[in-house]
C-alpha cells in the first residue's frame, strides 16, 4: 500500500476514535450516585479528624450520607444542601467556599499561575517570530 | 553510662560540624583557596560522632535500658526484633538523630569525591554549609531534642519525667511504653522513614552547592552539573519512601484508600514536586545554559520545602497551632526555615548580577519551551500543596477560626494540573531542542496518538464512560505509546545503518544515554501511577458488611462468608480476627482475615484490614466491630490497585538507571546529552 494511502486510512481512524472518545465524554452524565459521592467527599465528617462523610465508617458520617442521599433523590442542588448542612454545622465544608478569606485560598495558585506563564513568554526571544 | 557515651558522641559531631565551617568559611565566602584535605579531620569527626550516636541509642533500644527516657517511652521488654530497631527511629529525638546521620553520610560522600582534586573551592564551600546545616540538627540533640535523657522518675511504664544532664540519678521503669502501635503494626513502618530522610537530605547537597557557588562566586553550572548523582538518588528515595508511605496507609490504616492530602503527607509531596522540577531544569541549564537563575531559586525552595516538611510533622503543629510551642523544637525548626530562607535568597540577590544573564528561549515550541512548561506546572502545583497546608494554620492562628482544607480543593488542582503534566510528558521529550517544526513532533506522536485513542475507546465502549478515567487513559497510553515507539524508531534506523537486529539497537540505545532512557522509565512509571490513582478514585466500589457467623454477603461479584472469629496471643499484641471466606463463582479463593490487634500497653485495638489482591484488582476488608455475634466491615473493591505501588517504584528505578550515566562518565558530560 502506498505511504499516502497508509496516512489517509490511519487519519480517518484516528478520527473516527477521537468521535468515540468525545462522545464517551459528552454522555458521562454524573449519576445521582457519583453526585451523592461527590457531595460526600466535599463534606466533612463532624466526628472525625479531618476526614469526609464518604471517606469515613463512622455511623455519623453514614448518617448524614444518607440525608444527602435523600436531597439529591429528592432534587436539591449541590449547593442547597452543601449550605443547609453548613447552617446545621460550622465548619463542615472540607472545600472552602469562594468568598470572604478562602477566596484568597482560591485565588493565589491562579495568581500563581498566571505570573509564572507571563514570566515565560517575556523571556522568550520575540525577534524570532519576527525574522 | 550510654547516655554519657550518645551525648559525648553528639558533642563529637557538633564539634566536626563547627571545625568544617571553620575551615571552610574562607572558600565558601571566596576569600581564599582551602586545599580538602583539610576537611578530612571534621569530615570524620561529624561522621563518626553521627554513627556513634545512632549505635548508642540502638544500643540502649537492644539492651532494654530504660533508664534512658526515649528507650523508656518507646520500647518495652517483647517488641520484635525488627520493631525494636526501627523503634531507633520512630520517635522525634530518634529520627533527629538518623537525620543527623544520613546528612553526615553525604557530607562525607561530597567529601569523597572532591578529595582527589587539589583543590576545588566549590566542594569545600560546599561541605562547609553541609557543616553549617549539621550544627543545627546537632545542636538539636544536644539541646531540645537530646535523646540521651535520663528518666529522673519513673512511671508504672515509661517515664514520668527526665533529665537533660547524663549525670543525673538515674530512676529507671521495670517496664517501657512500647511504640505506637500503629508503627508497629506493619513491616513498612520501619523502611518509609529512612527512606524519606535520604530523600530529603539528599536534597542539601544540590542546595549547599549552589550556596556555596553563589558566596564563592563559582560561575556556571558546575554546582548543578556535579550534584546530579546526589538529586536523582534523593529523588529516587523520596519516591520510593512516598510510595511506601501510601501503600503503608493503604495496608495498615484500614480506611480503605492511600492518600489523603494530610498535612504530613504534603509535607513530603512539596520537595517532591519541586525536586522534580529541578531535575528537569537542571537538565536545560545543563544542556542550553537557560534558567541560571531560576534553577538557584528552585533549588533553595526545595532545601526550605524539606525544612518545611520536616517542621509540619515534628512540631505538632499539625494537630493544633497551640500545641506546637509545647515543645521547643518547633520553633527551633521555624528559626532555621526563617535562616534558610532569608539567608539564602538575600545572599542570591547579592549575586544575582553576577549570575550570567541567560540566553533568551529561541521559541516556546522546543523542548526548552516544554521543560519551561513542566517546571511552570510543577511549581504551581507545589504552591497549591503548600498554600492548601497553611492555610487553616494561618487562619486559626491569626483569626482563631477552622477552615477546613481537604480532599476537594486539592483535586480540584491536582487533577487538571496532572493532566496537562501528562500530557508534557507525552510531548516534551520527543520535543526538538530549539526550535521544534510542529511536522517534526506531529510525526513522532502520530502513530502513539492512535494507539492512545483506541485504548480510550476501547474504555469507553466496554468499561466506563467516567470522563476523569476517559482522559486519564488517553493521556497515560499516549505517554507510554510515546516512548515506545520513539526507541522503537531510533532503534530501527540504527539496526538498518548499523548491521545489528533491533534488539541489540535498543540496549545500544538505551546503554548510550542512560540519562535520557532512565527519564523515560520514570515517565512511564508516573504515567502507570496516574492511571492507578485515576482507576481507583473513578472505579473504586464500597459497602459495610455486617455477618453473623454462617452468614455470607455478596459484594462486587465476590461471596464472602463469614467462617468464625478467632483469637491468636502473640510477643507483643493480641490478635482478634475474623475468617472471611472469598469465593468468586462458587469457587473458593482466598480466606482473609481482618483482624483487630490489640497491643500490650495500649488501650484501643487497631483495626487492620486484610487485602486480596489480584492482577484485576484489590478486594479490602476493614473490621470495624467483632464480637460473639458478629463481623462488622468496611469492604472495598479497587481495580488494578497494584498499578500505583508498580508505577511509583518503577519511577524510583528510572532515576536509579539514569544514575548510571553518571558513573560512567565521571560526571563530566552528564547533562549534556540528557
């Protein structure tokens, strides 16, 4: 087979299981148990030592994942019941909110982030592009 | 008498430590030329008084001689063997002292290697901050952390109270307090520190280098160059020591995962990140003369980062802000961070002029342009660990409030900043230096990016559609499928220019550029591991069980029967388990049992899961309860768990492979072909 026919064939299949791969993607909706899982993991067990309701045995924590359980079923969002435990419970959140002195928390990495980047491309030699 | 014996050999160090700064304070501020050889004499001191010391305690551990507090607090008559040694260095005075030791055994290796040379200033500069450093893990000893107390009064177990002094009346226990049972619980508990410590002191050697370039003023990057063998051996122990700490969480903790972003666990994760940051600008430096100045900087945040580490979990900071000042070797360590750093980087903006002004990157698209990248993504990630570990300290001790910092902020970074590290990985190294023609790389990636693509849809049409593991899959097999191919390609057209079979072309290869080949098995082993994490976060399941004897639950296509309960005495501990039968179709295979150690001097029992593991997966049963009329268990399924144990330590192995460049070549050209 000529080289060009290899490319084209070889093209046409990477595009067809790219097509396959984008779609896997799009229909990974979250079920209502990866939410509850999720939801779990951003709660923290108010017994334990730093640990979440979904990472710990306790009886308390299986309790309180059970009431998230209930929401989700029930339709409230991720943020209703995340802010209806933190009433019941201050502290509880293990994922800092986005406001007040956590928004620093937040904010620094992309500071962080952004600087390095803009550092980077200063010293690079532009000429370059130019020529 | 052993306390006169580990306190005089402490005193023995400290005066080495104080004699090499001594004599070699004239190279490292660049006055004058010192020849080594006249290091020999402290060199030795501070090496021999680091092991006797280390001996002294180990002696005392052996013996049972309680009249020495740390024995009396940490040993009790019956612990094994094995547990009596590692209890050398399982508690804060002792794990001082095996710091000490392992920092002495590398300055004498950097000693080693200058004392054939004449001289050689950057060396002695070198081995005087080495010097510098060992006084103040010595003077620890000697002072805050001293593990030659006397137990002045003794308790019913352990010691009531102790004192400094060696001469002090001795009031020894009949018995001690024994370790904490946890650490007693697993073999690893005796390997992960001494792994960590080598890792991370390691790590002072590349930093006293610089340190010893810049006050010198030793232009270019010998400083870098020469320290090549001492960064990829403390990575690679670092690796090692970080791996076996997750898989000891993993095995003896019972909670059923392996990693939980706790403080102590990032403590050693944040000199990790940025060591490996500096291994790969090291290699740019090295090669194209870029980043002088970034490298100084990387290389003294990841000295301070140890530090840093080393305070987070000695200090008992982490439990509370307010305990810490309890003991005073937390702000002992806080002082020397604060020393560290601001000595080091006032003394770098000193010189910074002096640094040679790099050359500019010629384009962003060369490998120089990815290894920008990587250690732009890395450094960030290390910023996210640090800020997401101070940051509840600094908002209890300024605000008194708790602000709780877990699991989600970290993924919520960790996760796309692994990504994009994936897939630098995946790219960069088939990168031209340069300037990089996209046809070049295009033609180097196109073939591993279909194999990529068709594992992924293979997952997403036979196992999951969970979007972490679709790209997670994509990423790792493109990585792989990059190295892969591309020795496969060199080794093609060598076998074809040179007569040969394409076997033999691929150890030429690899023996030809160990640098670069080692870098590439630790690639792979970091991409095996971020598939293995990937898998057993995404496809991870869990239940409890609760059985009464006869009973039999069915938990992800396992059968578990519950046999019987069953008691075994052992030295040490008392052993209360559960027979759990395993059976998969009918068929039996495998009886595991959980089990709850209770140990001698210790009021709660440790619940200690038992694992089956098989090549699809892991199934982990944790007793929570057991008594006459049942088992209570936490049982999990994790698929393919031992890619994360496999890939960790084949990454240690590949900084270990690239070490043999260095040996052949004697550390000239090391870098310059990485």
């Amino acid at each position: 087979m000529p080289e060009r026919m290899k490319r084209a064939i070889a093209s046409v299949i990477t595009v067809v299981l790219a097509g396959i791969v984008v779609w896997g993607l799009v229909i990974g909706e979250p079920s209502e148990q990866d939410r509850v899982q999720a939801l779990g993991s951003r709660i923290r067990c108010p017994v334990c030592q730093g640990e979440s309701i979904a990472d710990s045995p306790s009886t308390y924590a299986r309790d309180i994942l059970t009431f998230v359980e209930e929401k989700v079923g029930e339709g409230w969002t991720d943020e209703e019941i995340v802010s209806y435990l933190e009433q019941r419970f201050a502290g509880i959140r293990l994922d800092p909110a986005f406001s007040g002195t956590t928004l620093l928390l937040w904010l620094l990495p992309i500071v962080a982030l952004a600087g390095g980047a803009a550092l980077a491309v200063r010293r690079t030699n532009r000429s370059n592009g130019i020529r | 008498m052993i306390g006169w014996f580990g306190l005089g050999a402490i005193g023995i160090a400290l005066g080495g430590a104080l004699l090499l700064i001594w004599r070699g304070a004239p190279a490292l501020i660049g006055r004058e030329s010192v020849p080594v050889g006249r290091l020999r004499v402290p060199v030795l001191a501070l090496l021999g008084g680091a092991i006797a010391a280390m001996v002294a305690i180990e002696f005392g551990l052996l013996t049972d001689d309680f009249s020495l507090a740390y024995v009396a607090n940490n040993h009790r008559i019956g612990t094994p063997l094995t547990f009596t040694i590692a209890s050398g260095w399982a508690a804060l005075e002792g794990s001082i002292v095996l710091w000490g030791l392992v920092l002495a055994v590398f300055t004498f290796t950097v000693f080693r290697q200058a004392e054939g040379a004449e001289s050689d200033d950057l060396a002695v500069g070198a081995l005087a901050v080495l010097g510098m450093i060992s006084v103040f893990f010595f003077g620890l000893m000697a002072t805050v952390a001293n593990p030659f107390e006397v137990c002045v009064q003794a308790g019913d177990v352990g010691c009531q109270a102790a004192g400094w002094a060696p001469w002090s009346v001795a009031h020894a226990p009949l018995n001690g307090r024994g370790a904490n049972p946890l650490l007693q619980n697993h073999i690893l508990m005796a390997i992960h520190p001494p792994m960590l410590y080598v890792g991370y002191v390691g790590l002072s050697v590349p930093f006293a280098f610089a340190i010893a370039s810049l006050g010198g003023v030793h232009r270019g990057s010998a400083w870098l160059i020469r320290t090549r063998r001492w960064t990829l051996t403390a990575w690679s122990f670092l690796t090692t020591g970080i791996v076996l700490g997750a898989w000891w969480s993993y095995a003896v903790l019972g909670w059923g995962g392996y990693w939980a972003w706790d403080p102590v666990e990032n403590a050693s994760f944040i000199p990790w990140l940025l060591a490996t940051a500096f291994i790969h600008s090291a290699v740019v430096q090295a090669r194209r003369g870029v980043l002088q100045a970034w490298n100084y900087v990387l290389v003294i945040g990841t000295f301070a980062a140890t530090i840093l580490g080393t305070f987070l979990t000695r200090s008992g900071v982490i439990a509370s802000v307010h305990s810490f000042t309890q003991s005073a070797i937390g702000p002992a360590l806080l002082g020397f961070l604060a020393i560290v750093l601001v000595g080091s980087l006032v003394l770098f903006t000193m010189r910074l002029h002096l640094v040679a002004s790099a050359p500019r990157l010629d384009s962003l698209v060369s490998r120089e342009g990815m290894f920008l990248l990587n250690n732009l993504l890395l450094a960030v990630f290390a910023f996210v660990v640090l800020v997401g570990t101070l940051f509840p300290l600094l908002v209890e001790a300024f605000q008194g409030s708790t602000v709780g910092v877990g699991r989600p902020f970290f993924d919520r970074w960790a996760v796309p900043l692994s990504f994009a590290l994936i897939l630098a990985m995946g790219i960069g190294p088939v990168t031209p230096y340069r300037v990089a023609r996209p046809v070049v790389v295009w033609d180097r990636i196109r073939i591993p990016l279909l194999l990529a693509l068709a594992s992924a849809a293979l997952l997403v049409l036979f196992i999951t559609r969970n979007g972490h593991m679709i790209v997670m899959t994509l990423l790792s097999t493109f990585v792989i499928a990059v190295i892969v191919h591309h020795l496969w390609q060199l080794a093609d057209r060598q076998a074809r220019s040179r007569s040969g079979t394409r076997r033999h072309a691929v150890l030429r290869l690899a023996q030809g550029d160990p640098g670069y080949w080692g870098g590439q098995i630790a690639h792979i082993g970091i991409a095996v591991l971020a598939l293995g994490i990937a898998a057993s976060a995404n496809l991870v399941t869990s239940s409890t069980i609760g059985l009464a004897p006869g009973e039999s639950a069915r938990f992800a296509g396992y059968e578990l029967v519950y046999q019987a309960p069953f008691t075994r005495q052992e030295p040490n501990r008392t052993v209360i388990g559960a027979l759990i039968e395993v059976r998969r179709d009918g068929e039996r295979i495998a009886v595991l049992e959980p089990r709850l150690n209770q140990y001698t001097g210790s009021l709660t029992a440790i619940q200690t899961p038992a694992i089956h593991s098989t090549f699809m997966g892991d199934l982990y049963i944790s007793p929570t309860r057991l008594d006459a009329s049942g088992v209570t268990a936490d049982v999990w399924a994790y698929p393919m768990q031992w890619m994360i144990w496999l890939g960790g330590l084949l990454a240690a192995a590949g900084a270990g492979f690239s070490l043999l460049a260095i040996r052949r070549s004697r550390d000239s050209q090391v870098l310059t072909r990485a």
